[in-house]
C-alpha cells in the first residue's frame, strides 16, 4: 500500500529559498506552493480558506516583502506583509494544529557583536524590514506552540537577482565594481538550508515532534564574510577581469540600516539535528558551476 504523503503547504513558493524547499520537498510530500499570485497573505480570509481546504500539517512561512530599502520607504507595507502576514499564517497554523516552520533574519540583531551571535542573544533590529520580521517571530511564538524559527542570512540560490547573481551578472559587463566591505555575514545556500529544513522535519517527525526541540534556531552556510570577500571569491571563480573596490556602507546612501555584523553561530542546530551546514566557499563555488556552465 501507497504510505499517505504528508501535507506541507510553501509559501512565497517564487522566491529564491521557496523554489529550493519545493525543489527539494515535492517528491516526499504533498506540497501546497503558495504564491504571491494565488494567495497574498495579507488577506487573511484567503489564507484561511487556502489552509481550511488543504489542511497542511507542516506549514513553511518563507514568504516576506524581502526589500530592505523598499521596506524603509513603504513601512505600511513592510508592516502588513512581513508582520501581519504572519499573523495571518500563524493563526490558521494554530486553528488546524499544524506546525510553523517561519524563516527569519539575522537582521534581528544590531551588529555590534564581534562574535557570530546565538540563539539567546538580545535583539536589536536597525531597519523596518527587521523590525517587522521581529515582530513576526513573537506573533508565531504567542500563537502557535509547536514553532520553529529559522533565522538565516544571504540566502543565494536560483530564481529572482539577489547579490550573488548580481555579481556574476555584472562580471560579464563591467570593468569596476565597487562592493561594501565593513558588512559581514554568511553566504547561505538556499539548496543547502532547504535540505537542512527538511533534516528538522524528517529527524523531528521521525521522533514524534518532541516538545524540546521545538524554537528557534540559527542556520546559515558555514563561515563568514563580508559582501567584498563574497564578491571577490565569486569573481575569482568565474575568473572574472573585474577591478573590485571596497566601499563603506555610509557611503551607499542605503535607505535602511543594516547590522554590520550579523553572523549566527550554528551551534544550537548542529548539536541537535547532528549536522551543520558546509563552507559557503564550497557552496558559492557548486553554485557558479552550476549556473555557469
Ligand atoms: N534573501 C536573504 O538574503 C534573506 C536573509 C535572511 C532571511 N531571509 C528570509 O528568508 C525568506 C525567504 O527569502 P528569499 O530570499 O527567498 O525571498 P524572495 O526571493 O524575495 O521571495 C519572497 C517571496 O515572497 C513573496 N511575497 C511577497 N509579498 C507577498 C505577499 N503579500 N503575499 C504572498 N507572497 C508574497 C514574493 O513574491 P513576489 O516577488 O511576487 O512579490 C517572493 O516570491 C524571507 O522570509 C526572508 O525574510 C532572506
């Protein structure tokens, strides 16, 4: 007999980490991939009735307004997305008893630490798109009990631009580039933190969603950078005769602050699910061949 396939309702399906977690999940369960297009998740009455007629049991929130300037200019929006969307996903989770799994940022720290920052460390977001991404994480801890969070950070993968294929891009029509070098983070890969999302499900499902492992974690690639360094290691991969410069952040005229430093320590997800992610050089350098060639 058939084993009964569960259901894991993907929203933002069209951006870069949601194409990945479909890409990965849709052979082993019955996936909903919810698009801006088919379920805006500002209208509340929508998302009820989406989730009312497929009844996920797993729920991957990954849909955000993901435009950091944007968010600063336009907050109403940034707000009614990123927050009360997840108001509105959380709320239909905890009518149906299905779990949350809602990805967040590592936007939600200041970036005044020198060291990759834990799980327990104090928030402290800079911009609205932080704010309202914070804002979400404790909306999904007050309304539903069996959440995780994912804090993630420069997720690159297939699909809309984003830094990294802005680089290659540029790579074939520029002769200089000037990149900010006083921001640091981790190169994600969206390939990999899906697969790492689909570890929690397989490892927490197999062990009968205990309680404990429920909350939130940090999962990023391993290993830290700054976007000068991501650039410069693509570049060179690409073999690429680009004159890269380093500009400051204060020099961008960037509507919105960012933490100039925001690496997460990884160490809570590696101790309880077993693995971490690999080196984002190993990551970017798969990446490349992959899209180059
Ligand atoms: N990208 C990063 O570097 C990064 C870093 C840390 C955390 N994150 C978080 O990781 C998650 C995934 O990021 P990503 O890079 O994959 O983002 P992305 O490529 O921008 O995808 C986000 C998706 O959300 C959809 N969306 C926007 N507004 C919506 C609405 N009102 N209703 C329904 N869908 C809507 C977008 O559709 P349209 O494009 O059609 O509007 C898009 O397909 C986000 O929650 C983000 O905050 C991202």
């Amino acid at each position: 007999m058939e084993k009964i396939k569960k259901r894991v309702l993907i929203t933002g399906s069209r951006g870069i980490l949601g194409r990945a977690l479909v890409e990965r999940l849709k052979a082993k369960y019955k996936i909903a991939a919810l698009t801006h297009k088919n379920c805006d998740i500002t209208d509340s009455k929508k998302v009820a009735a989406i989730f009312a007629r497929f009844k996920p049991e797993i729920v991957i929130h990954s849909a955000a307004c993901t435009d950091v300037d944007e968010c600063q200019r336009d907050p109403r929006k940034a707000y009614a997305v990123n927050a009360q969307g997840a108001v509105n996903i959380a709320k239909s989770c905890a009518s149906l008893g299905a779990i949350l799994i809602y990805i967040s940022t590592d936007y939600v720290f200041s970036g005044k630490k020198k060291t990759p920052y834990r799980e327990t460390d104090a928030t402290g977001p800079l911009s609205i798109y932080a704010k309202s991404k914070l804002m979400a994480e404790k909306s999904v801890r007050r309304l539903v009990k069996r959440h995780i969070i994912v804090r993630t950070s420069w997720i690159f993968g297939k699909g809309r631009k984003g830094f990294l294929n802005n680089v290659l891009s540029w790579a074939k029509s520029k002769k200089r580039l000037k990149i900010v070098s006083d921001k640091y983070s981790s190169p994600t890969s969206a390939d990999d933190l899906a697969a790492a999302l689909d570890r929690i499900i397989i490892r927490m499902g197999g062990n009968g969603w205990k309680d404990r492992f429920f909350g939130t974690y940090h999962i990023t690639s391993s290993g830290f950078c700054s976007w000068y360094g991501w650039a410069r290691y693509a570049l060179k991969n690409v073999k690429a005769k680009v004159r890269l410069e380093p500009i400051g952040m204060a020099q961008m005229g960037f509507a919105a602050r960012r933490p100039p430093f925001s690496a997460l320590d990884n160490s809570k997800y590696k101790k309880t699910f077993g693995i971490g992610l690999r080196p984002w050089q190993k990551a970017v350098k798969e990446y490349i061949k992959c899209v180059c060639n």
